[in-house]
C-alpha cells in the first residue's frame, strides 16, 4: 500500500488516504474521513512501520518509508496499464489575494501505483507516457489552496456577502467537514453564530486536471481536490501616499477545445472555441487584507476565436493559409450556444470587438468578419433590444498603416464606451468625496449599483483572427482605461483618467506584455509579435528584427511541433482516452471526432491485417 498523509498549512490536522497497491489496472482508494492531530498521525505510521517489518528489532528491514515529499495532488491517469499518480513537488509563489497565495506549478512527479509483481506491461504504455509528460506542468499552471481561481472575484465575493435568508434556502453544500481554523481558540464558526460556509462548485470550463481528478472526486475529502488553471498570473505593487496598491492579473485558458494555432480554429458543435481566455485584473489596497473589511476590485474581459465552423489548411506551407468555412451553419447555432454560454457566465451585454481586416485585395481574413455580422444579426432577432449583442467592427490593421490616425487614441474611445456599458466589480460603495466632487464620466457609469459596491454585468469579447497580438493591445487598452475607474473608487486618483508614462500605466503595460507572451506562446508557439510600443510607433529599430525572428519562430512551431503539442493536450484533458482494441492516438488521421461529439457515435475500430 502507499499511506498519502496531508495536513493543513499549521500541521495541527491531517487525514489519510490508503492506496492499494494490488490492483494492476484498477484504482483502489480508501479514505477514512477521520481527522488526525499530530500525534496520532505518528503513532498510526509507528504502528504500520512495526507492522511491516520482516523481523522485529530491525530497522534496516522497515516495510515503511517515505517515497516523496508534495505539495498537493494533480491527478490519476491510466493509459493501458495501470494507475499512475502525479504529484506537485515544487512551487513559486506568484500572487497574494486577500491573504490567498497563489502557487505555479515548478516541478512534478508521476509515480506509478501497482507494484512490480502485478504489473500487466504493454508495449505502447511507454509511447503514452512520454506524450502525457509533453505537456510541461512547470509551464504556467496554477493552483491555490484557499481561493477559486476557477471563478471571479466578484463571484468569489458576492457569494460570501449573500444574505442569510438566502444562505439557509441554497442548495450548495456547507463545508461541514473541513477544518475549523478558530476551534481551537474557542471561537468556532459553527452553532449560533449564524455564519454559513459556503463551498462553491469550480466553474470547469477553466480547471485542466478534471479529469485527472474525476476517479477520486467522489470518493476522497474535497480537502484533498486541488484544481489547477492554465494560463498566466502576475502580480505588481504600486506605492500611493504609502498605501500598498496590488495589481493582479489572471488569465485563465479554457479546457474545452483547447489546443495549438492552426489545429484548432473557430468553435466545436457545443459553441466553445479555440483560444478562450479569460482575463481579469484585480486591484486591491492590502493595508486590510480581509475580503469583508478590505477595499477590492476588479474587471474582466474575454478573448476567443471566431465562433463558426472554420478552419486553415497548413499542408499548403503558407506563412497565412487560406481561411475555409468547413461547415455551413444558416441558424447560427454554434455561435447561438457560445454566446449562451456567455450570458449565463457574464449577464448583458455581451460586447464584440472584432479586430480582423475589412478591405483586402484578396479576400482573407474578411470571410470571418462577413459570417459573425450575419449570426449576431440574426440572433438578435430573437433577443430583446436591451439585451441584444453588440458587435463593434474595427479594421486595427489598416489604421496602424495611415499615418493621420493614432491607433491607441482610437481604441480608448472604444475603450471608454465598453466600460461604462458594462461597468466594473468593486466590493466598496462609492467614497464620499465622488459624492461631493462628481465626475461625470463616474455618473455616466453602467454595470450594477449596490449598497455594497458596484457589480460588472456584461462583459467585452475580442477577438483578431488568432486572437494574439492585435486582440492583446486592445485588451490593454480596454484594461487601462478600467484600472483607472479601479483607482478612481478606492480614492486613489481625482479623476477616472490615467496617462501613458505613469508608474501604474508602465507597471500596468509591463503585466499585459507578459500576459500576452505566455498566451501566444501556449498558442502560437512565439511570444508576442506586435506589442503595445509597435503600435504607440516609440518601439526601438531593433524591435523590427525581434519581430520577423518571432514571427519565423511561429511559423516553424506550427509547422512541425504543434501536432505533437496537440496530441499531448488532448490526452491531458481526458479528451482522448486509450482503449484496447481501438486506433492508438497517433493513429488518428484527425482529432475532429474527438472535439465533435455529435460525431462520436461514429466508432472506429482498430484495423488488424
């Protein structure tokens, strides 16, 4: 048997899980539920150390010893044999939230279950192996202990100010079983007090080790569940009149359709595209670091492929492909349930920035811009006018070649119209000097106004056609413009208006550069082409070479190292799972059934000559 023994962070609690070590193919899993202090932790592990010696008196001969120190559990994954185990054995602290560290992923280990004398080999086990470990689990994941990085923080918050009349009617569980941290004290939470907590369920779309997860979920503690997102955090401080102000971004890279530039465009028959992140950037003063007396905010904002059925043929070798529309769709039903999906997730209105060129010699990139007019058109048939979707078409390309036009200075009234339409999070009603000194920008305001704060309701989707360089300077802007409303409501600044050159703008732009590197790295295979320097036109000559080696190192990525990257991710998410007497995954001639499930009932079975 493995003995996985956890605590919590002050070693006062731990549980313990048994694994059975005799199954070969089977995972067999017990969890006592018992809460163990200390001290009968190590009187449980002296009296199975005793247990297993071959002769009593011997140490040498101790049948426990301990294999790995972790940090937190990512999973269990089968291929053809058995059971493996993964493990996070190193981790860099990237971010403090209200108190809530947030961890990436440094290293991990994968150890294999049953033992050696009940193992069933296979040949193509090892092959499995090396394609699941393709994908770096050092690179850009994150996880934390005490916070949903799976949700917003306006979810996270506006759940834990709910009334109680709400509370004793809802149906989501109460962590009844977790651990108490003010027991000890004598200042339990639980009996009269009237204080419920609250265990909300990870919005799965963003959690990459669900299925990872799925064998145990519901047989362990949910103290033993760590889900982990995919994407990019980043955390910068800012002194104002000796007030530590921390700037929070966090992209979260969904898991369903995910996968590399050109082998995965538009959406899938459920209306989830490829490239989905969500971006959301918190500001928060942690002189008062608790969420229910502190000053926290936030925004969020979307990016996302083009939600048809399309796609680019990368067999031709050209450095831009030919865009096909793969499947006609006069109903608009993808998009139909991608922005359903929406709605329910962000409110109304849903804002479509659309960034792709409108005039072309040879018509490209305007067939996406042509078919996503016609669905919004016709889907806001059927909603009401204040809800309807709004699609704002703007030409980004051409306006970065006319030298009369400055492209940012654009983009910020775009940017100020998507803000005040959709307003922005903040857990603070509006200060008292807004109330002697008005702004009018501040009255002209949308989102949702409560006596708590203030709630963002809609939210702003962009998209170019691969949703990287263009898509990231105008999510820059856009976020610019909303950290200023996010200083202006902490009182921080006398007006809702911040200026290139500032400490918070550079400190701000640097966050976004990073931001968009790591995104177009995971998709693109390259970091950022154009930034947001190229576009202000201060960008260095150098820049220039740096940008033609960038777009080569793009262009080799996706021409020779992205099927492998997506045969890696699609056996990570469970997307594909290996099946005796079926096609291995490298044997596919395409993963479209597997993205497609309406296409499943289709089986194919392993051609035996």
């Amino acid at each position: 048997r493995y003995f996985l023994v956890g605590s919590n962070p002050a070693e006062t609690k731990y549980r313990v899980l048994k694994i059975d070590r005799t199954e070969p193919k089977d995972l067999v899993i017990i969890d006592d539920k018992h809460v163990y202090t200390q001290q009968e932790v190590r009187e449980l592990l002296g009296r199975l150390d005793l247990g297993n010696r071959t002769k009593i008196g011997q140490k040498g001969s101790s049948g426990l010893s301990r294999a790995v120190s972790a940090f937190g559990i990512v999973g269990f994954v089968r291929f053809l044999e058995g059971y493996y185990i993964v493990l996070i054995t190193k981790r860099r602290k990237m971010a403090d939230i209200g108190g809530h560290a947030i961890y990436k992923i440094e290293d991990t280990n994968m150890i294999y279950i049953p033992n050696d004398s009940v193992r069933v080999t296979h040949p193509d086990e090892a092959r499995y192996l090396r394609i699941f470990q393709n994908v770096d689990l050092s690179s850009n994941f994150y996880f934390s202990y005490s916070y949903d990085l799976s949700h917003s923080l306006q979810y996270n918050l506006t759940v834990l100010r709910m009334p109680l009349e709400t509370l004793k009617t809802e149906t989501t569980q109460t962590r009844q079983e977790s651990f108490d941290i003010f027991e000890d004290e004598g200042l339990s939470t639980q009996g009269g007090s009237g204080v419920f907590g609250i265990c909300s369920k990870p919005y799965e779309k963003y959690v990459w080790n669900g299925k990872l997860l799925e064998a145990v979920k519901n047989i362990v503690h949910r103290d033993w569940l760590l889900y982990i997102i995919h994407g990019f955090c980043g955390q910068s401080k800012l002194l104002i009149y000796g007030r530590p102000i921390y700037v929070t971004l966090i992209a979260r890279r969904s898991s369903k359709f995910a996968g590399t530039r050109f082998l995965k465009r538009g959406a899938n028959c459920e209306g989830d595209v490829a490239n989905e992140v969500e971006t959301e950037q918190i500001l928060y003063d942690a002189s008062v670091m608790s969420f229910s007396a502190g000053s926290y905010s936030s925004y969020v904002q979307v990016r996302g492929s083009v939600p048809l059925y399309w796609s680019q043929d990368i067999s031709t070798m050209m450095p831009k492909p030919p865009i096909t529309l793969d499947q006609a769709d006069p109903f608009a039903h993808v998009a139909a349930l991608h922005f359903d999906q929406m709605f329910q997730r962000f409110g109304s209105p849903i804002i479509i920035l659309n960034l792709v060129k409108e005039r072309e010699k040879r018509k490209h990139e305007r067939i996406l811009s042509e078919e996503l007019v016609a669905a919004v058109t016709y889907l806001n048939q059927f909603l009401p006018p204040e809800h309807a979707i709004i699609y704002i078409p703007w030409d980004m390309a051409k306006y970065t070649k006319s030298k009369l036009c400055n492209v940012l200075d654009r983009l910020n009234v775009i940017a100020e119209s998507v803000v005040k339409k959709t307003g922005f999070f903040v857990n603070r009603p509006d200060s008292y000097c807004s109330i002697l000194r008005p702004d009018e920008k501040w009255n002209e305001l949308g989102g949702y106004v409560v006596s708590t704060g203030r709630l963002q309701t809609g939210v702003l989707r962009t998209n170019c056609v691969d949703c990287l360089d263009r898509t990231n300077t105008a999510q820059f802007m856009v976020g610019k413009c909303a950290l200023a409303y996010q200083l202006y409501s902490l009182g921080l600044i006398d007006k809702p208006n911040l200026q290139f050159d500032t400490d918070a703008v550079r400190l701000f732009e640097e966050l976004y550069e990073d931001h968009g590197d790591t995104l177009s790295l995971q998709y693109g295979g390259s970091q950022l082409v154009h930034r947001v320097k190229t576009y202000r036109k201060i960008a260095p000559w150098t820049q220039h070479s740096k940008d033609i080696m960038q777009t080569l190192s793009r262009y080799y990525s996706n021409a020779f190292s992205d099927a492998d990257r997506q045969d890696s991710i699609n056996l990570f998410l469970g997307v594909f799972k290996p099946t005796e007497g079926k096609p291995h995954l490298w044997e596919l001639p395409t993963d479209f059934y597997l993205h497609h499930k309406n296409t499943l009932s289709l089986s194919q079975t392993k051609r035996r000559y």
